[in-house]
C-alpha cells in the first residue's frame, strides 16, 4: 500500500501504513510530498482538542461533514451530508469519539483508529422528523447522558450546524450550547506537516486537469465540453469534487463569476477559470488561469489587463509573512487603477484546507465590513487572488495562486505556468 493513499480506503480494514518522514521536493524546498495518515489523523484530533480545552468545551458534536474528516478521517455520502444534517459526531475533550451514522452505512468508519464507538444517527430523516420531538428530544438526552458521563461536571458544548429544535433540545437538558464553528475554523488554520502533504498532492492532480482543459481549447469547443474535461480529470486523478463551475469565456470572463455554458468558444478571445476543487485526500486546490484563444495574438488591452493582474497576485504574495497583520495586508496591496476598482475581487487573500477558509482578507475599503484583523502564522496555507476587469469592456482576466506561509516568508504549492503569450 502507498504512504500517499488516501485517508479513506474502500474497505474496512485499517490502513497498515508505515511512518515515513515528510521528503522534500525535488526542486529541493520543504514541501512535503507523502504523508502517514495516521498520523493525519492524529495530528488533526489533537489540534481539535486542544482548541476545546482553551475555550471550555466539554464536547463537540459535529454535523458539518468537513469538520467531521478533520476530527476523524471519517468520510460518508460527502455531499448528501452538506445537505443534510443528519450524521453527527460526539467529541469529548476526555473520553470516547462517537460516531452516530445512517443507517447501515457505520461500516465505512469503524475501521479507523479515530472512531471509538458508532450508534445509530437519532436524527437521519431531517426533513421529516426534526421539526417536532419525535427526533430531536432523544438526541439531546442521548447526548446529555455522554457529556454527564464524561464532562466532569462541565456543560458547555460546541454544536458547528443543525436545526433549532437540535439545539433546543440540548437546551432542555440543562446543557449550554455554544456555535462552535469558529472556533473549529480558528483551529485549522494552522496546518499539519501531514495537511501540507495533502495539500500538495491535491494541487498536483488539479494542475493535471487544467493542463488538459488548456490542451483541449480550441474555437467551437464549448465552455461545457471544457467543464466536463477538468472535472473528469480530477476525478481521476483521486479528487472529489468541483465547488463551483468558475469556467468562462470571451465577454463571459467579465465580469467574473459566470459559471460554465453550452457558448462556444471564438477565436481571439480569452478563457477564464478557477479550480475550486476539492480535490486528493478532502483538501482543497485553489489556483486561477486566464488563456489565449488561437489562432493570432492577444490584443494589447488584453496583455495590459492581463499584466495587470499578473502584478497584482505577485506583489501582494511578496507582502506575505509570518506576522503581518490582515489589515497590513490590505493596506499595502497593490492598488487598483480607478476603472477596475468597481468589478474588484472579494478578497486579496483566503485561506485554504478542506475548503476555502479562514482568514478572509479583504481590500482596505472593503475591511471592516468582511474582514476581522488576526495576523498571519507559519503553516497557514492561503490564496492570493485577483480580478482585473471594467465596466463596458468584453474581457477579464482570473489569476491566482496558493502559497504555504513559512518561517520565513511563503512557498508556493501553485507551480502552474503563466501564458506567455499574454504577459509580453
């Protein structure tokens, strides 16, 4: 068996692993490329629990499938539990990790080290049951009966999603509930030599798939076709799945945020797309590419904005370092020329995990109201972002990339190269 397999094997056996320390590179930096994932696990549960001890928790109960993974390494029906909050897990600070999972299905988890009990979810029809007593009254004794087993007098508990009846029902049991879903952000900010592992895997396999989406543009070919192409690639590169469908084209590309269509692509024009995948391992690849339709050149206007956000994502990368402050970031970021400040991106920088994450950096007139200031920390893996587009124009161009922040400064896990032809 691989040291780089996935967390989440096929079968219920566990996985016989050997630790094999982190090996650099070939171009010789640190980025770690293969990882023991026990020791995943294990790294991400002691994090978890060492954020409930300095905030007072007795128990988490977790319904937010990410944060589930990040407890457990337990994986189950992914996107059918982003929709439903009807699988949970029981983490104390002392005692028994409980998985409570739909019916029939415990046997996808058991075999992991991480998983010392599982039960019957209490709450697996959301849309029927919830909305009155019939579910959630049991759920909040079964868990009042575990955090008085093992709280040690402590009621606080941490619930990150469910229903109001769910927390009410908690409630009625004389426990104090708390949204714990900051807080759980908060702790995975830092990453594990174990996460970086996984990060860097995850970007390999999606800077395959833009390689073939690259490969395959061509005029007449559509925004669809080319959707299709990545996505399958992902998949078969051991990904999951694809967030958004961030892929456009021609007067499409501005402003941004058009997802993919059946248009068909012309000559001269430009191709726009932004990865969100969640890719190799349950960790998130987020890098953006902006290409050149042949045959013929790009345009002036197009090198020009093209340029631009080429500028943009490099300057405000050589402003990353451990220390500085979100709002330092925002104020010293590359400024916007006037016409392009209104279709500006959200953010200049945003972390990166299971998915996008905390911290959220927004532009200096925008900071107040998206952005809390926080610093910026060794193993915090982010996204630097840009946009370049105008009102009135018929291009924009997506470029981003994804950096690890160091000791020192960052290391970028994003190595997808740039279009020449658009930056001369």
């Amino acid at each position: 068996m691989s040291i780089v397999e996935s967390e989440n094997l096929t079968d219920n056996e566990p996985d016989q692993i050997p630790v094999v320390p982190s090996a650099p590179m070939a171009n010789g930096d640190s980025i770690p490329t293969a990882f023991d994932p026990k020791q995943l696990r294990a790294g991400r549960l002691q994090r978890l629990r060492a954020m409930m001890a300095e905030e007072g928790y007795a128990a988490l109960v977790l319904f937010d499938p990410n944060n589930q993974r990040y407890a457990t390494g337990s994986r189950n029906m992914f996107g059918y539990f982003l929709r439903n909050s009807t699988r949970y897990v029981y983490v104390p600070l002392e005692g028994p990790i409980i998985l409570f999972e739909y019916p029939g299905s415990a046997h996808v988890s058991t075999w992991l080290e991480t998983i010392d009990e599982a039960r019957t979810s209490k709450v697996v029809w959301s849309a029927v049951n919830q909305r009155d007593g019939m579910s959630s009254d049991p759920f909040g004794v079964e868990i009042a009966e575990l955090v008085k087993e093992h709280g040690r007098g402590n009621k606080k508990v941490g619930l990150d999603r469910c229903a109001l009846n769910l927390a009410r029902a908690l409630e009625a049991q004389g426990l104090d509930v708390y949204d714990c879903m900051q807080d759980t952000l908060h702790c995975r900010r830092i990453k594990t030599p174990e996460e970086i592992a996984c990060l860097a895997q995850s970007m390999a396999a999606s800077e395959a798939a833009v390689a073939e989406v690259e490969a395959a543009i061509k005029p007449g070919i559509t925004e669809n076709e080319l959707f299709a192409i990545i996505y399958g690639e992902v998949i078969r590169g051991g990904g999951e799945f694809i967030e958004t469908r961030l892929l456009s084209s021609g007067p499409r590309t501005n402003p941004w945020f058009n997802e993919a269509s059946d248009r068909k692509i012309r000559p001269g024009e430009l191709v726009a797309l932004d990865t969100d995948t969640i890719g190799c391992h349950g960790y998130y690849s987020d890098f953006s590419r902006t290409f050149h339709v042949g045959p013929g050149k790009p345009s002036a206007y197009q090198r020009e904005i093209y340029r631009m956000a080429y500028d943009q994502v490099h300057h405000n990368m050589g402003l990353l370092k451990p220390g500085m402050s979100y709002r330092e970031i925002a104020d010293k970021a590359w400024k916007i020329p006037e016409r392009f400040i209104d279709r500006r991106y959200p953010s200049i920088i945003h972390g990166v995990g299971m998915h996008g994450e905390t911290p959220l950096v927004a532009h200096h007139m925008d900071f107040d109201r998206f952005s809390k200031d926080g610093v910026l920390e060794p193993g915090m893996v982010v996204s630097v972002e840009s946009y370049i587009g105008e009102v009135g124009a018929a291009d924009g161009v997506k470029l981003e990339e994804e950096v690890l922040i160091t000791e020192t400064g960052i290391e970028k896990l994003s190595r997808y190269p740039f279009n020449d032809e658009l930056l001369k």
